[in-house]
C-alpha cells in the first residue's frame, strides 16, 4: 500500500498509512452472528431462548408462523452458531450458545473502547486547538 500525504491545515500532513493502521480489526467469524441476529424474528427468537432452551414446537406458538418457516430463521441461527438443538425422539429442544453471543459482545466492547479513545483524543485536540487560538489572539492584540 502507498502512503499519500493529506493536507489538514489544523493537523499537519497525515499519512494515510497511519490512518489507516487505526481502523477498526473485522472479525469475519462474527459477521455470521451479527448477520443471524439482524432479523427482528430470529433477535426475539433468541429473547425466549435466553429464559431457557424450548422445543421447536413451544417457539412456533408466539411467532405465529408456519414450522416450516420458523425451522428457517431457527436454521441461520444455528449455522451462525448462536443455537443448537438436538432430537430426542420427536422432538427437538433447542437452546442458545452462551459462549457465541460473548464472542459477539467482546467484539463490540473491543469496537467500543476503540470508538471512546478516539472521542478522547478528539476532545484533546479541540482543546488544544481552542488554547493555540486563544494564545494566538492575545499574541495579536499585544502587538501595535
């Protein structure tokens, strides 16, 4: 990759590099869970399933859907990772995986430190550049 310098008055040149070097780490592995929970069904899908595991059948009954179509949306969930189930006779019983969704939070809570320490070094830079004006200002009024 080429480094380019960018013309910011207020910052200098920047190497677009180094910008780049801070951008946010994407985790293709967490692309599936975030893709899964998209879907307003399968988001309250997994609300019931976080008050315990439940058979297909007891999940149909709130939706208000066709099994067929509830076994889909349960499907993506559990290619994602996010549910597992298992058949025990006729009946399949499934339950959330704990350990996917905090592979999800964690990923978030790492966005969201990132996202915070730019907020900060934000507010740094304004202020420092408030405090250059002000002292540039009263440079400029002392002299005749």
């Amino acid at each position: 990759m080429k480094n380019h310098a960018i013309a910011a008055p207020a910052c200098g040149n920047v190497r677009i590099g180094v910008l780049l070097s801070h951008m946010v780490k994407y985790d293709p592995a967490i692309q599936d869970v975030f893709q899964a929970l998209a879907d307003p069904t399968r988001c309250a899908i997994v609300a019931v399933l976080g008050q315990g595991p439940r058979t297909v059948s007891m999940l149909a009954g709130p939706f208000e859907m066709a099994l067929p179509s509830l076994m889909k949306h349960l499907g993506v969930l559990e290619r994602s990772g996010v549910v597992r189930s298992h058949k025990r006779g006729r009946v399949r019983t499934c339950e959330l995986v704990p350990a996917r969704l905090g592979e999800a939070e964690q990923w978030l809570a790492e966005q969201r430190a990132v996202w915070e320490a730019r907020a900060d070094r934000m507010v740094d830079f304004v202020e420092t550049l408030h405090r250059q004006e002000q002292a540039h200002g009263r440079r400029r009024r002392q002299q005749p």
